[in-house]
RNA sequence: GGCGAGGUAGCAGAAAGGCUAUGCAAGUGAUUGCAAAUCACUCUAAUGUCGGUUCGAAUCCGAUCCUCGCCUCCA
C-alpha cells in the first residue's frame, strides 16, 4: 500500500488515485533561462523516481507525468535583451541544455512537457473566467491581478493566514494593486517586450497562472499529484489552488508533494545566493549517475548536503555496485515474486524511502560477488536481480566496464592514458609477473596508479579501472 | 514577528516504544608474489539538553538550546 505525505494535510497518507487507470501528476520544472544547477538535478530526480515506481505499481501505460517549461518570464526577457538574442533562440537554447542534463542523469521523459508559450489560448481564457467571476479584476495599468480575499481556502496548502501575511507583508505596495497581496495574472507589455494579444491589450501571463493553465489543460480540473521544490509551496503553488479552484470550481490537486532542498554549508543553494553549482560542472569530475545516487541516498524531503566529499562517497558505492556486476552476464532480469522486490517495494511504498533500497542493491551485489567464482550461474541470477532492481529506481544501467573505465579525468576531457595504452602496459606487466620479475610487474602497477589508473588482478585476470 | 522542518556513530544517512540499517572511513582474518578487488568477522551512539509517561524510549509527552526553510524571484 503506498502511502504518501501529503503536505496539504501534512500527513503521511494511503494513495488512492482518482483513477487508477490514469494516475496523473504535475511537476513544477525550470525557468529556461540559465543552466540547470544541483538543485533542479533533485527535482529532476526526485520525481521521476516517484514517476518510475508509480508506473511500476499502475503500469507504465496507466500513469501521466506532465513536467511544465516556463517559458517567458521577467528573467528571461531580462538575460535576453543581456545577450542582445531573442528570447525564443534564449530558451529554446535552455531547453536543449536542460534536457542534456535531464538524460545524463538518466531521467525518463514525462509524458507532457507544456511549454507556457504555447498555452496562451488556455492561460487567457482562465484569467478570464476569474475576471467574470469575480475573483480577478484589471487595474487601470493594464495588469490583472487575482484578489486574494476572494479565495476563502487562500492559505491552506502553506499554513499561512492573511493577517500574518498582512502584517509581514515587506513589499512595497503597486499603486495598481487593491490588496498588497493580489498577485498579478496578466501583465501589460512594456515597449519592446515579448507580448501576446488579449482583452487587456498587450501582455504576458504572471508565472502562477501558467501553471494552472497547463496542469487543467493537460490534467483536468482535478488530479492526483502536484509536485515542486520546497520554495514554490508559498507563494506559488498557493497561488495556483486559488487561481484552478476559483476558476473550475473544482478541487485542483489531491496530493503535493515536496522536494527538500540542496544545500552547501548548510545554507540553501540557489541563484539569488549565488552559490550554486551547474550539473554541468559536476559531471566534468562525476558521472552523472554519482550525482543520481547522492540523491536517492536521503529522503527527498530532507535538506541535502552538497560536498565533494559526498559524491566521493557516492562514488565509493557505486563502484562496489559496479565491481559487482563487472565481468557477469546479465540475463533476462526479472525480480519480481523475490523477497529484494518486495523489499524494495516496501520501501517505496513508505512515502518513496529510497534510502532504504540502498542496502538491498548491497545485498544483492554481495551476493553477486560471493557466487562469482563458484557458481556462475548463481552469479548471473544475483546480478540479474541487481540490475533489476537498480532500474527501479534508475540505477546501474551503464555497462560496468564504461562507468568503471570512466574516471573524472575522461570527463573533464582529460584522457590521460589511453585504454590502447593501459592494455599495452597490463600486457608488458603480465610478461613480467610471468617471469617473476616483481620489481618491474610493481613498477608498471605504480606508474598506472600515478595516472589514476588502478589495476586489479582477480580471477586470473587483470582488470583496471580509473578513479 | 508568523508558519514549518530538523538535531542519530569519524562522515553521510535510514529505521524506530524492546529485535543487525546501509554506504564511506577504520581494524582483524582469508585470499594475493605484494597489492587491489572480494569474502568472513570486528568496531564506534547511552540517538542535542533537562524532565515526564512506560516493565522498557533514540522512538510518546513537556520544557529548553541549536540549525535550517518559507513569509520576495527561486527546484
């Protein structure tokens, strides 16, 4: 039974999909303005573990993941006119970037990738039925702006009431505005700013309402699981309740979910602070899959500490997974009906406890290792279950050779030594162990290591891997 | 100020009213020409502090200290 934390309710919670034919969720994704950081590698990850296991339980065909795009905002209209570039070629550039990132990480595409741009239609129209019933009106600048006072659930998914909101209301207040806390729908275009036709002339959509437009669109009024960082929990997805409620009458999300943040010294990692890495730049010294299980290796909604440190760690451990499997052939994998599938089921079961699948790929890969030299077939039936498994939750799914062979100095684009070269010097070295001349057979062993390259003679054979 | 999350071994991080987390690191043994890898074993918590409930609490309750997040664009 899977049980979910709800933070509309903040419980833990049985989940019961509307229809479980069709298990629906949202997610909040990027504005593509930027490259993506560490922090958007979580959500990234976080959800589409979350997107895997559902499918695992519904099946792959009965789930819909729709992962919004924004696609114009403030920032990207800003960083264009930087570059002198149209903010299309901007974010369409984004765009390509982000999903690099996404499939280095090994994440599944969602279903449904809406982009804001290409919703227009659907975001005008829902500003116009709060304009018409009431619950949004246009200010004599041109903008429209929801009014909050309206919306009588406002503050139910944050804990937050008006008062308190009033009375530490730190904005200055737009003359435009009735209400400090009115949030703006449509803004009027500026001169020389992107900008769409609609019954309030010129504008664009605020970012709240793009993503009530879209979720309906794509969701309908009403679905199962809405999901984002920490930080959109207030204002924005807020925000998009009482805008998808006021306008279809209708319960919008059942389930939201989420992410904890990433952290460095323990001060949140974002672009306002500045101290943020790309995933880019990580994945010049790690495999992206490093970064995939430092992830998985907390819960998503604790807070996450970013150091090299941890992703040495996260290294470590996927190099004993990887060792693991090295050098046995995966066979037709099929975990299901063992007690490691129901193990890790139950798990995830437990609102997504990933950090506790961890120990059953240990397991399996001890027992991999165990039946290695003894009993080959033992061996192919472990590391089957193990790679099984691992897919789960999107693990392991490289050859263990390349992810072996593939130290950081290969990704920062540094070969070193070659794998002609590294073959060339095991082959001298295995001449002179022949011979007994141990002198020599060290020397060469040490001149590897010197260049990262660590050698292991188990089996007979010598096998290498770079760290 | 309002609201919320959390404080677990050297590090990271699960679980959780009595039953081994796990990984990394460390130690011992086996193996190895020596290593590495692997296997077996070992090792570290009186689970922030102080009280309470209980036969028994890290786990429940209260207090207290500390950290972090949201309240402004942000994953």
């Amino acid at each position: 039974m899977l049980q979910i934390h709800n933070n509309l309710t903040r419980q833990k919670e049985e989940f019961k999909p509307l229809d479980a034919n069709n298990v629906r969720m949202y997610v909040c994704g990027m504005t593509v303005y930027d490259m993506c950081h560490i922090g958007h590698a979580r959500v990234l990850v976080v959800f589409d573990v979350i997107y895997r296991y559902l499918c695992e339980v519904y099946g792959k065909d009965h789930v819909t993941y729709v992962r919004n795009i924004t696609d114009i905002d403030d920032k990207i209209i800003a960083r264009a006119n930087e570059n002198g570039e149209n903010f299309n070629a901007l974010t369409g550039r984004f765009i390509e970037e982000m999903h690099h990132d996404s499939d280095a990480l090994g994440i599944l595409s969602p279903n449904q990738e809406p982009r804001a741009t290409m919703y227009m239609a659907q975001i005008i129209e829902m500003v116009q039925t709060l304009v018409d019933k009431g619950f949004a009106y246009a200010a004599d600048n041109g903008d429209v702006y929801y009014a909050v006072s309206k919306f009588e659930k406002y503050g139910e998914l944050s804990g937050k009431h008006i008062e308190d909101l009033r009375a530490g209301e730190r904005v200055a207040v737009e003359d435009a505005k009735k209400d400090p806390l009115d949030f703006v729908l449509w803004k009027a275009a500026k001169p020389d700013e992107p900008s769409w036709d609609s019954p309030w002339g010129k504008g664009r959509p605020g970012w709240h309402i793009e993503c009530s437009a879209m979720s309906t669109e794509c969701l309908g009024h009403n679905f199962d699981i809405h999901g984002g960082g920490m930080d959109l929990q207030f204002p924005h997805h807020e925000n998009e309740i009482a805008q998808s409620e006021a306008a279809t009458g209708e319960k919008f999300a059942n389930v939201w979910m989420h992410n904890g943040f990433v952290r460095i010294d323990d001060e949140k990692m974002s672009k306002s602070l500045g101290n943020f890495f790309t995933i880019r730049e990580v994945t010049k010294k790690y495999d992206p899959e490093v970064l995939r299980y430092f992830i998985l290796t907390s819960h998503y909604r604790s807070p996450l500490n970013y150091s090299d440190k941890q992703l040495d760690t996260a290294k470590a451990a996927l190099t004993t997974l990887y060792t693991a499997l090295r050098g046995v052939e995966i066979t037709a994998p099929d975990s299901r009906d063992t007690e490691y599938h129901q193990r890790v089921c139950n798990a995830m079961d437990d609102d997504f406890n990933t950090a506790e699948v961890l120990p059953v790929l240990f397991d399996l890969a001890k027992q991999v290792n165990r039946y290695k030299d003894s009993n080959e077939e033992k061996a192919k039936y472990f590391a089957a279950l193990l790679s099984d498994i691992a897919s789960m939750i999107g693990l392991l799914g490289q050859d263990p050779e390349a992810f072996l062979r593939g130290g950081s100095s290969v990704r920062g684009g540094d070969e070193g030594v070659s794998a002609d070269e590294i073959d060339a010097l095991i082959e001298q070295r295995n001449q002179a162990r022949i011979a007994k001349d141990w002198a020599e057979s060290d020397r060469i062993r040490d001149e590897l290591k010197a260049q990262g390259v660590v050698l292991e003679d188990s089996g007979g054979v010598t096998s290498w891997r770079r760290e």
